[in-house]
C-alpha cells in the first residue's frame, strides 16, 4: 500500500529547500541538508524530485505563492532537459519586469506632475520587489548554477537598472528632476534604498518592528527627496 504524502508535503519541502538554497547557493546545497530541513529522509525526497535540478525548477515555480504548493500530478519531480531552467527564469522574469508604469513613463518627453509620476514609478518597483522577494533572494544566490547565472544577468538585473537610469536621465535632460554628476549612480542609490526595504529587511537577524504599510511609505518619499528638485 503506497504510503499517503501529508497535504503541506510539497508546500514544507518548497519552502524549505527555498531557504537553504537562497542561504548556500545552488552548488552548496545539499540533497541531505534539504531532506532534514523538511523532517523527511533523503531516499523520501528522491521519491518527490529526481534530483537537485528538479528541486529547484519546483522552487523557482512556487518560491512566492501565497496559497499552498500542491502535490505534482508525475512524482518523482522528473529532472528538466537541458535549457528548460533557463527558460523557466525567463518566463518568470517576463512576467515579473514588466513594470508598466515605469514603461509608461519611459515613453514621454516629460511629465505632468514629476512628483506624482516618480513616485509611482518607485511604487511599482517596491510593491514588485516586495511581491516576489523570496523568488529573487533564490535567483540571486543561484546564480551560480550555469543556467541561471547568465539569464540573471542579462534579463532581470541590467536591464531593470538600466530602465530606471534612463527614466532619471530622460527626467533630468526634461529639466524635471534635480541634476547630479552621475544619473546613473543616483538611480542605482534609488533602487538599492528601495531593495533593501522591500526584500532584503526581511532576511534582518535583528529586526525593528517597523510597520510593513509606513515602511513603505516612508521609503518611498526619502527616495523621492533625493531626485526631485
């Protein structure tokens, strides 16, 4: 008689390998350091994903939902061929960098109220960042798998930067925005301010009880202070 999985299985294990692998990297972790983290053996966890990769591909799925991982209709987890990582990432950085709003603006000369445009554009970042922290925190120390270090870079990192530099550089040329020495480095200072906040707080080993609504605002309005006029 095939031995009944409990119904969190698959949402524990998620959870679990998301940490370790956002903590080790992709080549640190361990299949045995994974299985004790879920409170499973490791020849259990060869009978939910057929290895590492299979793993993470579940990870990279269903590092951010909100409602519970099912368990996959195929079992073990089979490993994803060769590329299928890479476009899994893609897809998922697709969905994530579309950041409308900061498109929107990217396509006039200037705007109506600069106040009210650039703290929208800031807004979207961090309710972005926000949504989607733990699958971000997993991309980035899993860079170092040969699949997704690249696809990281090229498609989430630099071009995310490198939209809000020419959001700032276009605003300032527009007369619009206070003028510095160095756009570029002021939009990086923008987005790193509103990264810490919006993701990298989370993971604090010495948290303040700051309210995550106030929080927010209060990030939000500094970072403004230091562009507009």
């Amino acid at each position: 008689m095939a031995r009944r999985i409990p119904a969190n299985r698959f949402d524990d294990l998620v959870r679990g390998a998301t940490e370790i692998f956002s903590v080790q990297g992709y080549r640190r972790t361990q299949m045995e350091g994974v299985a004790e983290a879920v409170g499973v053996s490791k020849a259990t966890l060869y009978l939910y994903v057929e290895s590492k990769d299979a793993l993470l591909a579940l990870c990279l799925s269903h590092a951010d939902d909100q409602s519970r991982v099912e368990k996959p209709e195929v079992l073990p987890l089979p490993t994803p061929p060769p590329g299928a990582l890479a476009n899994l990432l893609r897809q998922r950085l697709a969905d994530l960098g579309k950041f409308p709003v900061l498109r929107a603006a990217l396509e006039r000369d200037r705007a109506d109220d600069i106040a009210s445009e650039l703290r929208d554009v800031l807004e979207e970042l961090y309710t972005i960042l926000e949504t989607n922290c733990r699958g971000i925190r997993l991309l980035e120390r899993c860079a170092d798998h040969p699949e997704i270090g690249p696809v990281w870079h090229e498609v989430a990192r630099n071009p995310g930067r490198a939209d809000l530099a020419r959001y700032v550089e276009s605003r300032i040329r527009a007369g619009q925005l206070r003028p510095v020495e160095h756009p570029r480095l002021a939009a990086r200072i923008a987005l790193e301010t509103i990264a810490t906040w919006a993701m990298h707080i989370k993971w604090d080993l010495n948290p303040e009880p700051f309210e995550p609504l106030s929080t927010k605002a209060a990030v939000i309005e500094q970072a403004c202070r230091g562009l507009l006029p």
